[in-house]
C-alpha cells in the first residue's frame, strides 16, 4: 500500500523524480544539472509510480498508467547583439539622396523571442550625413559631395529588445565616386625615363570609362611634343658633313653653314646657338659664301637639303624671305638660282643659262605647306634632276603644286655671288646690299653639286633618336588600326572595341636610343573621338595632358693617356716618328651603388664605381704648342690609306693634324698611331711640344689634354745618346706619368719591389761612380773634336739613373764609326750585349769582380727586356730633368 519510487521514461533525460512520502505517494521532480535553454527549450517525457511490493529480483512491483511531464525552460538575457559582417562597405555616387545605400545585420545567441530579437540600431560616431532603421538599413540624410569628402566611415551598434547593445560596434565604410565622367583613367601624369631603358610603355594601365555608352568606333591620337629640342626631336648633335657620312650619302656635300672658324669665317658675324650649330636670322642678316667654295656650274643634277624653323612672315605685305641665293654681283640684279619662302610658301628659282634651244623651260617650282610656317623644324631637301624637282619634308615626298615657266639667262661675264639669309642686290641701286632677308632659323644648310640623295639617305639624316613605339604589334588585336607620321612622334589609332583600344594603348611606349639623350621634359597629349550607333560624336573624352621626364645620363670621362717624352736622335726625325705609338683611348662613367641591406641605409651610398663604356667620337686634334710648324723643314703627315673603311677625314695644317668623322674610339686609336712628325732640318730644333684632345657629341664631353714631349738628339751626342736610348728601356714596375702642361721637372712614380730594393742600392752606387769616371775619361779623350758642343748640351743631357738596374761601361772607346741607317735592329742589340759585357783590362780586381755581379742581375732580367727593346726603343724619360 506504499508507493517506493517513481521511474522517468526518455533518454538520458536531465531530472529526477525522488519520493518525499511513501504513504501518501508525495514526490518532487528536480534537475540533476543545469538546464541550458540555448541547448534545449523544452522536454516532454513520461513517469510511472511503482509500489514496494517487489520481489527478490524486482519483479513483482505494481505500476502506476503512464503521466506525461512537459517542461518549459525559462530564458535569461546573457548574449549581446553580434554582426554577421566584421566590416560593411558600400559605393554611392554623389549627388543623390538613397533610400537605403546598404544593410547591417547583427545576432543574438539567446533563445526567448525576447532576448534574441534585434529591437534597434544605432550609429555611434556624430556628426555624419546618414541614419539607421530599426532593419539596419542605412541611408544619406543629404546628398554627398566627392570633392568634399570621398570617403565616410561610421561606427554602428545593435540593441536586443532586452535592450542589451553589442560588444562590438561595427566599421560601415561609405565611398563616395564622382558622377560618371567619361575619359581616361588610371595613368599618371609624369613618366620617368632613364637614359638606356629602352622601350618603356608610357600608360601600362590605362582604360577608358564611357559611362555605359553604346560606343560603335574610338578614335585616338597620342603625339610626342619635342619641337624645343635639338632640331625637332632628340637628334645627335654631330655635324651635318658626319651625319652625311654615317647615313652613306654621296660625297661631294658643301656646308654653307659652318660652325665659325679660320677657315670658313664667312659665318662669324651670324647669331648663333652654340648647342646645335643653329644659325638665327633676324631680317637683318645675310651671309656671303666666297668665291670658289661652290662651283659654279652645279650641272643638272644637285641637291640641297636644311633644318629650318619659320612662323608666318611679319608685316602686313610679306615679302620673299631668301635661304639661299645666287646672284650678280655687280651690274644687274638677275638671280640664278634661289631657294626662298614667301606667304608660307616655298619657292625653289631655277634659271638656265641661254644656249641653243631658246625656249621656255620649268624655272619656278612651288610647295605649299604648313608647316613652313608652324614655328616648328623641319627637314627639307630639293632634289633637282632638271626639268623635274622634288622636295622632301621630313622624309615624305612633295610634288610642286605650281611650275612657273620662263626664258633662259643671257649668258653675260658678271660674276656671281652667293648668300645665305639675304639674297645680293648688285645692280639698280646707288650702293650694293641685301635684300629679301630670312626671319627665322636655320641649320646645317648644304649643297651638293652634281649628285641627287635617295629616299634611304634622307630619311636616315631626318630621322629621329626618339620617338613613339608600339611594344609587339602582333598582339594589338584584329580590330585596330594604326598610323605613324615619318618622325614617330604622332601615332593615331582606331578601333570599334574599347578592351581592344585599352589594350593597343598600353603598348604604346616612348623610346630613346641616344646614348646621352637631352635630359628635360618632353609633353604628351591623348586626344580622343568616340562615336556612338546613330550619332557622329556622343561622348566627350577630356584630353590627357602628361609628360615624359628624361633623366641626365652619367656623363663620360673621356682619358687618353700614353708615352709622354721621348728622345730620337736627328736622323730619325728625316724619316719621321711616330708621335704616339701607344696612345689609348678609354671612357669611363661614374654609377653609385646603392645598398642592399637596410642595415647599410644609415652609412649612405655605397662607393661610386667606374664603368667603362664605348661610344663614338667625333674629332681628335693633335695641336702644336708653342710656334706653328714650319712647312719648308717639319711636317705631321698621315697615310690616307689608314682612313678607309673607316667614318673618318683628315685635314692637316702648321697649327696641327685634324682627324673628324663619327667612329669609334678604337678606330681613331688605330689612325692616331699611324701619325708621324718629320723634320728634315733639325739642326735648328730640340724639342717639339703637341697636345692631344678629342670629343664626343660636337664638344659635349671632351677628353683631357694629353701633353706630348718630343726631344731631337744631335751631332756629337747622337752617337752616345743613341746608344743609352737604346739601352734605358721602362722596367715593367715603372709607369710613365702625366705631367701637367708647363711642368719642368718630371715625376718619378716608381713601384719597386722590396725584395730588390737592397740590390738596386749597391748597383745604382757602382753605376753612379763607374759613369762619373767613364765621362771624366770621355772629355779627356774627345775634347779635341767635341768640347763645344759637350760643353753645351751637358746640362741638357744629365740624366737621372737612380731607377735603372742596366750595366753601361763607360770605358769602351766611342770612336767607332756611326752606325748606317740600314743597319737592322738586331745587329743593334748585339752591339748592346757585348758593351754590356766588356771590361776594360785597366781596371782594378775589384772593380772587375763588381762589374760581374751587375752582370748577373741583368742576365735575370735580359729576357723580359729583349721582348721590349724589339719595338722602337724608347728610353724612359721619368727621371729626366727638361
């Protein structure tokens, strides 16, 4: 009649029933742990009372109808609001009012509707244009401006309805664009360029933004603005006549244009830019060419070619503006030949002299073009293969739109003058001047007689050192089409497709291949037309206006260094020497290392470095220093077979030896040691000085000055002398020194090995006392036949022996006959060994047994120096007081 326990049906149910009171059946049901309700709202499960009237195995207890238990679980408010996202962002466009720009959404972990509902948001940072809703939805409360601000950032916070806020506020990030704009985007303005790069692409991600247009076809033109450097564009500055010569053009052109000097001094009264040989005319300036420079029949063949810079022509009637013109001299005012401009016009006159046939023939031949007066430089040739001209501007051919015809010249015996800048007026006025004068520039105007230029050559001397490029023209895709003007400095593209026309222009690249290109800034405009299906031109694309930065390139050192003293007896000087039989030429450029390591960064740059670098030359000038040569008695000459094959002319003259062209360093090495000084009259000279000096880009970097001292040994010491400049030969550790120019002394630079330091002492000791003795027995002997000129040219002569390790044995007899000039080079050294080593039968045991061991040194060293006395033995002038 007791109730014992009370049993739970379910699995592993979280409560107990436990029996408060048998008899009346009472009992409690609790948890036997914690109950999570985000783990488990509610259970339902069924309990069973049994009675106490079970058996020894717990059989046969009653039960009780099975009651079915349903437990709620009561919520508590223990999770805070979370977002979803760690970061919101979003993209509006200025200037509108959004009824939701985006929206946040945050969780809550608790399990009552209650606590796990989001009840609000809210924007925690002050101060913005924007509000939230009770959705998280954001909006702008006014419209937002990109100038202003192009970026908003905004804290916001979640409530749940048991109005606990979120741990975390959350990061909306609001950009702001601009209203679509069409026109190019991602490029840079300012492009730098190195000297030596190569190619570079100029806009590698450039794109262009059409704002959802129904484009069909896109039209662009990039040009390259380089009208203020050089002559139009990055040219190398050489001369026109060097110019000729690398292009391959005919020989025979005259420069009517040359940089002032001597020679051509007709130019020296013209304003002048010193840069680029560039002549400046002012409508006051005109230039004679006198006679003889031009012949004066140029036959039915000749070209003309010139730079030229001109704007329209000042004043209200322009009147012709002469570049070149050939006229009478006296008498009458009839011109033979002339090339002006006139009313943006180019005129070429061309009147034949009268001969059999008198009738009309082509005499006026006229281009019009705009660029004749577009302030810009061109490049002009006329070609004239009479009866037909034809005029080439930068490399593109122009047929005269107008021949006038006209009657022949009587012939008559007034001479002719040519000008430059102003055309003669001889006759029909009281005083002769000129008239019809230039306003504008010119440069590297050239004649040349007899000869016409091809299309290669031409475009060759106009071509351009910079320029536009397209990197891999395969991959520009099926649809574009492109075109380069003749100097690559305008390149237009077309294409239907805007990825395409992306693509093209990102391998649009500027190059230059100078190797010293003007450093500045070179401008670039993009110009572009888009049209739209049905319309000529919907969309506007701004132009871009950017410009290439060219850095200075290193700057070359150009050294010449070489033997800078020796001696030759006189008769040597009739055959001619070699001036400069070891020159070399070397250029060097400074670079700085930068440092790897960040450790490094604090103690700067690394040490510069010398790099050696090879380029061109264009002239080398050996020049005379003191008095100018003297044509009947000494010359510099040069065999002209040495210049073929090679860019390279000579002119020769009293002041010195001009070697010009543009060529290597190594070819002009190679001619300057084939250059000999003769003089077949040396009695009255004993020393010729010359100087050497070379430049690259038309003196744009020079060389050093490389000093040359030639001394001339004569009569009585020929003999003597001869034979001790044949003995001194360099050591190999004795490096000849440069001297600056004026120095009287030389410097002795020796590098001598320590181990032998000791053994050069003893020698140069015996060698100084044998010698003194030897001299003393030398003026007893001879002073009958030679006491004028010993006494005259001993202080010239004394030498400094103090690094020489040689045997000379100055008690040998110097009677014997001279020696002929055939006489060959080894028969000279075998009469230097056995001087070398005979001993005269007078001298002391001692001194005998000394003069051996001296032998045994030079037996060491003989081999080594055989090699060098084989050249034309020069004696070591370093320790040589001039």
């Amino acid at each position: 009649g007791e109730i014992c326990a009370f049993k739970i049906h379910g699995q592993e149910m979280p409560f107990e029933a436990v029996v408060l009171n048998k008899t009346s059946g009472e009992g409690r049901l609790r948890a036997k742990r914690p109950i999570d309700c985000e783990l488990q709202k509610e259970y339902t499960f069924i309990i069973q009372a049994y009675d106490c009237g079970s058996g020894p195995g717990g059989t046969n207890w009653k039960k009780s109808h099975k009651a079915v238990v349903h437990i709620q679980v009561k919520d508590v408010n223990e999770f805070s609001p979370a977002f979803k996202e760690s970061v919101y962002k979003a993209t509006v466009t200025e200037g509108k009012i959004y009824d939701s720009i985006l929206q946040v959404e945050a969780i809550d972990e608790d399990c009552s509707p209650q606590y796990s509902q989001i009840c609000n948001y809210e924007i925690v940072t002050t101060d913005v244009p924007f509000a939230i809703d009770r959705n998280g939805n954001i909006r702008n409360t006014e419209k937002l401006n990109y100038d202003k601000q192009h970026q908003y950032e905004i804290m916001v916070t979640a409530f749940d309805c048991g109005q606990k806020h979120a741990t975390e506020d959350v990061l909306v990030r609001v950009n702001v664009k601009p209203v679509c704009k069409p026109g190019w985007q991602d490029w840079s303005k300012r492009i730098e360029y190195k000297p030596g790069s190569g190619s570079m692409p100029l806009f590698p991600s450039i794109h262009l933004e059409t704002c959802d247009g129904p484009v069909s076809s896109i039209h662009t033109t990039i040009e390259l603005q380089t009208n203020y450097i050089g002559k139009g564009c990055d040219r190398e500055t050489y001369s026109e006549k060097s110019l000729q010569k690398l292009c391959g053009a005919s020989s025979g052109a005259i420069d009517l244009l040359p940089s002032p000097s001597a020679t051509t001094n007709w130019t020296a009264g013209l304003l002048m830019d010193n840069n680029d040989m560039i002549f400046k005319f002012d409508g006051k300036q005109g230039a004679k060419i006198p006679d003889g420079i031009v012949p004066k029949n140029l036959t039915d063949q000749f070209t003309i070619t010139l730079w030229m810079k001109h704007g329209p022509s000042p004043g209200l009637r322009a009147e012709k503006e002469t570049i070149l013109c050939n006229s009478d001299k006296t008498e009458m005012n009839r011109h033979h030949y002339a090339l002006y401009v006139h009313n943006c016009r180019l005129v070429f006159l061309l009147r034949k002299d009268f001969d059999q046939a008198d009738t009309f023939r082509p005499a006026e031949f006229h281009w019009k073009l705009d660029q004749i007066c577009d302030k810009e430089w061109h490049y002009y040739v006329v070609n004239v293969e009479f009866p037909v001209v034809t005029l080439y501007m930068d490399g593109t051919t122009y047929e005269p739109y107008l021949v006038t015809n006209d009657w022949p010249i009587h012939p008559s015996h007034i001479a002719m003058q040519l000008t430059v800048g102003a055309c003669w007026q001889g006759g029909e006025v009281t005083k002769p001047r000129f008239a019809q004068y230039f306003h504008g520039s010119l440069a590297s105007l050239t004649i040349r007689p007899g000869k016409i230029e091809s299309q290669k050559v031409i475009s060759c001397l106009q071509a351009c050192k910079e320029g536009l490029d397209i990197n891999s023209l395969e991959s520009l895709g099926q649809g574009i089409k492109y075109h380069f003007n003749p100097s690559q400095s305008v390149l237009v593209m077309e294409g239907d497709d805007i990825e395409n026309i992306n693509q093209a222009l990102r391998k649009v690249s500027y190059i230059n291949s100078r190797q010293f290109p003007t450093a500045g800034v070179r401008r670039l405009k993009v110009s572009s037309k888009v049209q739209c299906f049905g319309e000529d031109v919907c969309i506007s694309i701004p132009d871009i206006d950017a410009y290439v930065m060219v850095f200075q390139a290193n700057e070359p050192k150009i050294t010449i260094s070489g033997m800078d003293h020796f001696a030759r007896p006189a008769a040597q000087f009739e055959r001619g020497v070699i001036l400069l039989p070891d020159i070399r030429i070397v250029s060097t450029v400074t670079k700085m290392e930068h440092p790897v390591d960040s450790k490094e960064h604090d103690r700067g740059n690394k040490p510069a470095v010398l790099e050696e670098m090879l380029h061109n030359l264009d002239f080398c000038d050996i020049l005379v220093i003191g008095a100018e040569l003297d044509p009947e008695q000494e010359c510099l000459e040069l065999d002209h077979v040495e210049l073929q094959g090679k860019h390279l002319d000579a002119t020769n003259s009293t002041a010195g030896y001009s070697i010009y062209g543009v060529d290597s360093m190594h070819s002009y090495e190679q001619v300057l040691r084939q250059i000999r000084y003769r003089n077949w009259y040396t009695s009255a000279t004993f020393d010729r000085k010359f100087r050497v000096k070379c430049s690259e880009l038309n003196g744009r970097y020079t060389s050093n000055e490389f000093n040359l001292e030639v001394n001339i040994l004569h009569s009585s010491n020929s003999d003597f002398m001869d034979h001790v400049n044949h003995m001194i030969v360099q050591p190999q550790f004795l490096q000849s020194v440069h001297h600056p120019e004026g120095s009287i002394s030389a410097v002795h630079n020796s590098v001598v090995p320590s181990v032998a330091t000791i053994v050069i002492i003893i020698c140069v000791s015996i060698l100084i006392f044998i010698i003194t003795l030897g001299v003393y027995r030398i003026r007893t002997a001879h002073r009958h036949s030679s006491g004028d000129n010993e006494g005259s040219k001993e202080n010239e002569m004394d030498w400094d022996d103090s690094a020489l390790t040689i045997t000379v044995n100055p008690m040998e007899k110097y009677e014997k006959p001279h020696q002929a000039e055939e006489e060959s080079e080894e028969e000279d050294l075998e009469d230097e060994e056995e001087d070398t080593t005979s001993a005269e039968s007078d001298e002391s045991e001692e001194e005998e047994e000394e003069e051996e061991e001296e032998e045994e040194v030079m037996v060491q060293k003989g081999d080594k120096q055989n090699a060098t006395r084989q050249e034309q033995l020069e004696w070591d002038d370093s320790t040589l007081p001039y």
